[in-house]
C-alpha cells in the first residue's frame, strides 16, 4: 500500500513542479489579432493585424507587424472609406505578471510606416463635391499595453489598447484602437 501512496504522491510533485517554460530568449511566435478604432461611436471601423514576435530576456519581445485599418467618414448620406495599409517594428517590455508568466502586462513602442487611401482614388462624389484629402504614405510612432495569457504552453491570448500617431496625412493624426488576439509560439 505504501508502494502506491508513495507513487501518487511522486507524480502529485511532478505534475505541479514540471511546467512548460515560457517566453524562451529567441522563441518566435505568430499574432493574429483584430479590433476596433475608437471614434465616436462603434461601427464598422475595424483593423486586421498580423504580427511577428521574437522573445528576448525577462518577458521582453521583439513586435513586427503588417496592418490592414478599414473606416469610415460621413458626408450628407453616405460613408467614404478610407484604407490605411501599415507596417511596423517595435519592441515589448514586460512590467508586470506572475513568476511563471501565465498572466502578463506588457507595454510596447513601435515604428510605423505605411499608405492611406481615400475613397478607393475617386475624388469626385456622386453631388460633384471634390474630396481635397489626398491619398498619402503615412509614417509615425505607436504604442500599445497587452494583458497576455496562456491558454496552453503555447497559445496565447492578448488583449491589447493600442494608439498610433501619423504624420503625412490630410486626416486624423491620433487613432486609438482596442483589440483581441491569438499567439501561437513556435
């Protein structure tokens, strides 16, 4: 009987002391997330987002990211789309998370460079009103702070606040944006 007592308890032991180590230095991990740009009200303004990630030390992450960024702007009846294609390099530091890193904040700064399109390269609207706004390569900085958990060893889910600023636009400097997304760590 004590054979067995024994060996319950040697694997009670193994299973709570044996986990899986996370955010190796040099691990790489795909992001795919999405979200909302906040305006006024919630619409159908939303961002598409693809990212790169190569762990550092100490919770640290490398962030390289392509961006699709869809909405819309109201005049008299109808909305007028306006595109803006980025990309963006950055990096991720960790402030705060559990010694096991299951939950983390993250707080990151990137680089971003890109194009913007406004209603698909036609000027002209359907009452002849011109739109003066030109389509524009846009570069700026951005920033964001993730809420990172995992679901399994390697499956993360990332909450995420993001804000970027642009210069070279006719539009909007400032776009906050609020997002979920999925990581998965090679």
């Amino acid at each position: 009987m004590k054979k067995y007592i024994y060996t319950v308890v040697l694997l009670f032991v193994a299973m709570t002391v044996a986990q899986a180590q996370r955010m190796l230095p040099k691990q790489k991990g795909l992001e795919i997330s999405t979200g909302i740009l906040s305006k006024d009200k919630i619409g159908n303004d939303y961002y598409l987002h693809i990212a790169m990630t190569v762990n550092g030390k100490n919770g640290n992450y490398q962030l390289w990211a392509l961006e699709y960024t869809h909405q819309y702007h109201k005049y008299k009846s109808i909305r007028i789309p306006q595109e803006t294609y980025t990309a963006e390099g950055g990096y991720s530091f960790f402030l705060l998370g559990d010694s096991r890193k299951n939950i983390t904040l993250n707080a990151g700064i990137t680089g971003v460079v890109g194009y913007e399109n406004i209603n698909r390269n036609e000027t002209i609207l359907f009452d002849g009103a011109k739109i003066l706004n030109d389509n524009n390569f846009v570069y700026g900085a951005g920033g964001r702070l993730s809420l990172e958990t995992y679901l399994s060893d390697r499956l993360v889910l990332v909450l995420q606040g993001r804000t970027k600023v642009f210069w070279g636009t006719d539009l909007q400097q400032f776009r906050p944006s609020a997002g979920v997304g999925l990581r998965f760590n090679f």
